[in-house]
C-alpha cells in the first residue's frame, strides 16, 4: 500500500475517533446549558467553565497539529496533513452529533463554531464546505511534485481570511458596533453586553462572501496543481537553452 495512502487512513480512524469524544462532550455542554431545543444565543456560562471549554478547543488544535507535524516529513506535509486532519475531525464531528443526538436538522442549521478570539457563528453546511475544501488542498499538496508557491499560499490565506470574516461577523458587529470593545476582556460580567448576546438570533449568513473565498481558495489549489507542470516547461526551456 502507498505510504500516504495508509497514513491518510490511520490519520483518518484517529480523527474520527477524536471526533466521538468531541462530539460527547458538546452533547453533556448542551444538556447542562441548553435542555430545550439548542439556538446559537449565548447562554450565561461561568467564567471557570469558559475557560475550561476555551481550553479544551485551543488543545483540540495542538492535537491536530501534532498529527500534522509526526506524519509530514517536511513544513509542505505536515501542512497538509494538519489540513486534512482538520477536516476528518470536523466533518465526523457534525456526523456523531447526528448519530447521538439527531442535530443538526439540516446543513443551514446554525451553530456556535469556535470561541476564539471570541464567538463564531454559521450555518453547518458552511465549516463542512471548508472541510471538503481542506480535504482537496491537503491531497493536492500530497500529491507527489505538487508544490505550493508564495501565489498559492497568497490566494489559499486570502480566501480564508474571507471565510473566516463571515464567521466572525456577527459577534464582531455585537462587540464593536454597540461599543463593547473597550470592554472586552470582562463582557462576560458586562450585564447589557449579556443581554443583548442572550437574545441574539442571527438571520443571514453571508454566502456571497463565502463562495467568493471559497473561489480565491480554488484557484490557489488549481495553482498549486499546476505547479509541478509550470515546474516541467521550465526546465524544459532551460534544457533547450544548453
């Protein structure tokens, strides 16, 4: 078998089982903090249990990034490997929170995505998108010649910045819109910033910002794809200048 073959799959068991624990522990926060039926409104946690869920995300990503570093040989593998191993983890999460608790509904349903370096907020379909996305630049990455050019990198941050912008969006127009940034290492005990994140619903994502990152993410995938054979007429041209 491929050596990246069967490390594709020993990474992949390994993050769909990760994502069965992480998927459990979401399924004891929500029976603690949300016994009814689960909406993205920021519920009052206490400030010793953020932190520990904060944590418990931050040391989420050292672990994938682990992954990354003990499978890859170099930065361009373990990249790739970080990214696929993401991906695994995120898609399976959704998939086990299915199998345990029926939810989500649907791919538009919302969810509370990330807490760092404060809420994010979208719909399913959106983090598994990305992930799919992940999955394909990870493979291409991998795949052997394939190389990932300044442009590349450029187009794959740009595009994920988009993306990320659209996640963020939300609580960012909560925290600056309505003044809280000055605020913002005590929201939690700032009893109107409470309030008003208590009792909000987000009711549009901004796909048309998302599919436009996910565009300029494409075209870095299709440039990294194409570099092993930019790489191929260039030595060729400089063979036929000897």
């Amino acid at each position: 078998m491929n050596t990246y073959l069967k490390t594709l799959i020993v990474i992949g068991i390994f993050c769909i089982a990760m994502a069965a624990l992480e998927s459990a522990v979401v399924v004891y926060l929500r029976a603690l903090y949300y016994p009814g039926e689960f909406t993205v409104a920021m519920k009052l946690i206490e400030v010793r249990i953020l932190l520990v869920e904060i944590a418990r995300e931050f040391a989420t990503i050292v672990m994938l990034w682990a992954i990354g570093h003990l499978a890859g040989k170099n930065l361009k593998e373990r990249f790739a490997y970080f990214l696929y191993s993401f991906a695994i983890w995120d898609i399976f999460y959704y998939v086990w929170l299915k199998v345990f608790i029926n939810w989500p509904a649907s791919l538009l349903d919302w969810d509370i995505l990330f807490l760092i370096p404060f809420t994010w907020l979208g719909p399913v379909a959106a983090p598994v998108i990305c992930s799919i996305t992940m999955i394909i630049l990870a493979l291409a990455l991998l795949y052997p010649g394939n190389k990932m050019s300044t442009a590349s990198f450029g187009l794959v941050l740009g595009g994920s910045c988009l993306i990320l912008f659209t996640f963020l969006k939300d609580y960012g127009n909560l925290i600056i819109g309505h003044g809280f940034l000055p605020d913002f290492p005590n929201l939690l005990s700032n009893q109107e910033f409470v309030a008003l994140a208590s009792s909000y619903i987000p009711q549009e994502y901004s796909w048309s910002v998302f599919w436009i990152g996910e565009l300029i993410i494409a075209a870095g995938i299709a440039n990294v794809c194409l570099s092993q054979k930019k790489l191929s007429i260039g030595l060729y041209k400089a063979s036929d200048n000897l």
